[in-house]
C-alpha cells in the first residue's frame, strides 16, 4: 500500500455508522462484514478514508458509545478477525480505517466500573471514575448542579450513597482523567489498533475528558450579548461556559497521544470532535506536538448565507494556519439533522448540532437537495480535509416521521419524550430494489431493519443514482475525481475574488475557480477557459440561485 504523505492534511474521509451502512447477515444491523462487501463502492466513489463509528464491545445503551472492552468488537459487529480483515482489504483498496475512540466515558458493564461497584465508597477502583459524596441532608442531593447532554441529571446515585458523574447517559460513566492508570490504559488501547493497523481514530468528545477539580455548579446563564436570532457560534459559547468543558488540561494528554501515534509508520492521525466557542480555541488542540485535525463544527453550523460562510471560512484557515493544521469541513454527520433537510427550511440562519424541527410544512426538499448540491462543491473545493456522512452523496434527507415507537436514541426516553433524538439521520441508506431494506439486508433476511427506510427511498438508492448524470451520486462520484487529479485542490491557499453581495467566489493555483451563488439572482460567470463541474444548470453563462460551479481559468 502506497500513499502520499501526510494524507490527512488533503484527505476525503467517509464516515460509516455501522448500524446502517450495510447489514451482511441479516439481522437488520449493519456489520464489518457488511462494510467489507461495500469497499468496492467506496472505492469507486473516490474516499481517501472511512471513519467507523464504535464497533467495540457494548450493551448499546447508546448504541456503542458505551463501551464495555475496548479491545474486542460487539458480537453484533462480527469479530476481531473480521475487523482485522477489513483493515487489511481497505488497505488493499486504497482506503485507509479511523476507527471512533472514546475517552470521556466507559459503560457500566466495563470490568472497571463493575470492580468500582463492588468496591465501595472511597476505594482505589472508584477513583478511575467521578465518584463524590452528595450534598444535603443525608448526601441525598447530587454534588453540584450539572445536568447530562441527554437529559436530566449529571448525576445518579449508588444505594451505598455515593454517586457518580455522566455527562451522557447513566450507563456510560465518566472517567477521571487525573488518574495516572487511565491515561496508560488508553495509550495502551491506542497501540493495541495502531499495531493491527487502524490509520488513526476520531476522538469522541475531546473536549470534555478534564473536570474543573472542585466541581463547581454552573455558572449563571448570561443573557445573549446578540440581538435577534442566536449564531450557531453565540450558542456555542453559551454552552461551553462551563467547568467540564474545553479545559486547557486536556492537551497534555493529547501530546502524550501523538507521541503514541508518532511510534508508528504512515502518519498515523488523530481528528478530534472539539466543540469550542472561537477558532483559537480550536487551534489549539492542533498544534504541533498535539493532535493532526479537529471537526470544524462553525461551517456545519453556519447557515445559507453568504457573508456568514466567508467569516467562517476566513477565521477557520486564519487560525487553523497560524498553528501549521489542516481545516476539515463537514456538512452532516450522526448527530446533526441531514443538511438537505437544514438547508430546506429558509427560516433557519444558523443551528446548533442538537436542533431538530417539528415536520410543519416549512420544508422545501428541492430547495434543501439543491442547496446541500452547491454546499458540496463549495466544501470539496476549500483548503484541506473533508468529511461525507455515509447517504451525503446519495442526498438523503432527514427522516422527520418515524414513528414513536420506533425511536431508539437514549435523548427521546431521557428527555420524557420531548425530544426526538438523533435516529432521523441513521436510518439505514438504500443500495438497491424498489422497496424497503432496499439492499441494506440481503434477499430473504427475516429481520427488519433496525429504524425503518421511507417507503420513497427507491429513487435515491444506489443503484438508481449510478449513471445518472444529474443524480446526486454522481455528483460527488465527478467532484471526488476533480479534486484527486486536479493540482490545484486539496491542501493549499485561496483566494477570494470579488462579487456582489450573496455570491462567494474563489481561486485556487492553478487555474481553478469555485462560485457559489446564495443569492436569489442570477450571476454571470467570470470569464474562464472551461466548465469543469456544475451543482445545477447554467443558461446564457449565468449560475442560478443556490448554485454551484468549478471552473477552469
């Protein structure tokens, strides 16, 4: 396997949520097994990497997240020898395997948490967790005031009176980071996948492995500083104001990690999912000595509009570049609302990763797909990395009506059923056929799939899309081409070009120029040698509304 080093300054990478990419034995949950007969299609789409979403070992309280054994795959999954497979017939394709990590918490079945169980308050095995006495009469109040990302309390208490901190669910307690014997035990896991040959991981919540010492309740909820609709980025900060998240402490041990990967050949990686409130602060977990790339949540966030893109887009590459990082950019992932469904509804500006809309017939679907169509040819054409959310380059919308009891994301039973979760954008992707599973299962398998397909997924399955030349599919197929054999694209420099008001235009060296039309005008084009893609049609030298094009000049 030979490669052009260091990948992941330039690279494509393809995310895979397991449960829904393709099911190879029937039992309505995808597999390695499943993944490996896909490799193929991945390769032909032209991705430099897949990430894979946690296969370890799990109860799935929230659905791999909650790790049991960090060195062994889920039985739902396959094997360790089937995983060891797949890395090896990746490689074989070209395509490089980022498995998930995830640091901030095990689950409670984990041999750790089950020894700190029957332990008892006070004792050696409590200490690997977040473990305090409670407060009030008879301790019978949480020790501070925190509350989880998934609802409710921060906090659950042990019938011997202790309790203990999860920041998601009850089932994935948190780890104290300060304990000398869980950063060796996970440098430790990160050499056990290094040497069977994983390229890197995607860290899961890197942000919030470090607790403030004393922790202290939640400081006062300020009042927006903004008038009128919140910025995602004003949101965030709200929302990182906060003593367990985004401390300074947690780049010691993300050096110590990349001293880790450093032991090892073919520039293994790192790319954390860093939630923080301003590109410096961002910057800072990819110095370096620190890790190679972070998720640039400001562009998923960011809404159709042009002025607000640039900004994003400038600040990212500024501070980014200050500290020698790549930028990556992604528009969906499996915790965010499907952008051809974000993108459809004109009302939102901006949104936060957690925001979800009632079906209220304020959604265009055609305005969403053309719009996430123009939203792909301006990612694929920026400075750096990108990420596709498996179904992204199928065009698949989110699935806004599945019913009540279908839903399976732990936040719809943790937010008393207030909140729908995250299963609309997991649903498993069509391959083929006319009705559901649509080639997800194979011919004849009894289960069902594990969230249902909508019965009109047929035209945007795999099958149909491949050879269209207007589908989406070939869309991503062509720009993925473009951006592999084109000089001008991937790692490097941009330049903006000047445009009226709602239209974004860019050169890259050489000969390469990007336009994205946000306006609801049409915009004639600047002059050019020839037309190398377009996200729509163009008439008479003019890109339509929410519109795309890459030019060669």
């Amino acid at each position: 396997m030979s490669f052009t080093a260091p990948w992941w300054r330039s690279a494509v990478i393809y995310q895979v949520y397991i449960r829904s990419f393709a099911d190879d034995n029937g039992d309505g949950i995808g597999d390695i097994a499943g993944i490996r007969s896909r490799l193929p299609y991945l390769k032909s789409l032209g991705v430099d990497a897949i990430w894979i979403n946690p296969w370890y070992k799990s109860p799935m309280a929230d659905h791999g997240y909650d790790v049991a054994d960090f060195r062994a795959i889920d039985p739902r999954f396959g094997t360790l020898a089937d995983a060891e497979r797949l890395i090896t017939e990746a490689h074989e394709h070209g395509i490089r395997v980022i498995p998930d990590i995830v640091p901030n918490h095990t689950s409670d079945q984990h041999t750790w948490f089950q020894a700190a169980l029957t332990a008892g308050p006070g004792s050696p095995e409590r200490e690997r967790y977040v473990f305090r006495p409670g407060r009030g009469p008879d301790g019978a109040e949480p020790p501070n005031d925190w509350v989880s990302c998934f609802g409710g309390p921060a906090w659950t208490r042990l019938p011997d009176g202790d309790w203990y901190l999860h920041l998601f669910a009850p089932e994935q307690p948190d780890l104290n980071w300060q304990h000398p014997e869980v950063r060796a035990e996970f440098e430790s896991i990160l050499r056990f996948w290094f040497s069977r040959g994983v390229d890197g991981f995607r860290i899961d919540v890197a942000h919030g492995l470090v607790k403030h010492p004393e922790l202290p309740d939640l400081p006062p909820r300020a009042e927006p500083a903004v008038t009128g609709p919140l910025t995602g980025r004003d949101e965030i900060r709200q929302h990182l104001d906060h003593p367990h998240w985004g401390r300074d402490e947690v780049h010691e041990i993300y050096r110590g990690w990349r001293k880790v990967a450093d032991e090892f050949p073919g520039d293994r990686s790192f790319v954390a999912e860093a939630w923080a409130d301003t590109p410096e602060r961002l910057a800072a977990y990819v110095r370096r000595d620190g890790l190679h790339t972070a998720f640039n949540f400001d562009f998923l966030m960011c809404g159709w509009d042009a002025k607000d893109l640039r900004a994003v887009i400038d600040d990212s590459l500024a501070m980014l570049g200050a500290v020698g990082a790549p930028a990556t950019w992604v528009l969906s992932n499996h915790d965010v609302m499907r952008h051809p469904s974000r993108y459809g509804r004109t009302a939102a500006r901006s949104w936060m990763a957690n925001a979800r809309f009632e079906p209220d017939g304020s959604l265009d679907p055609e305005l969403g797909t053309r719009r996430a169509r123009a939203a792909a040819l301006l990612m694929l054409a920026l400075p750096g990395g990108a990420y596709v959310y498996q179904g992204e380059e199928l065009g698949l919308p989110e699935v806004e009506d599945l019913p009540e009891s279908a839903l399976q994301d732990p936040i719809w039973e943790r937010s008393s059923h207030t909140d729908r979760g995250r299963d609309g954008c997991r649903v498993p992707i069509p391959w083929s056929g006319q009705k559901a599973p649509y080639g997800f299962s194979p011919a004849g398998a009894t289960a069902d799939p594990w969230l249902p397909q909508p019965a009109d997924w047929a035209g945007l399955s795999v099958e149909t899309q491949t050879g269209d030349p207007a589908s989406m599919l070939e869309l991503y197929r062509t720009a993925l081409r473009i951006r592999r054999d084109h000089p001008a694209l991937g790692d490097g420099t941009m330049t903006w070009l000047d445009t009226p008001e709602g239209v974004l235009a860019f050169s890259r060296d050489p000969g390469f120029v990007c336009v994205v039309n946000l306006s609801a005008e049409p915009y004639e084009l600047p002059a050019h040698s020839g037309l190398l893609l377009a996200g729509g049609l163009l008439e008479d030298g003019m890109l339509g509304p929410d519109q795309a094009v890459w030019l060669a000049v």
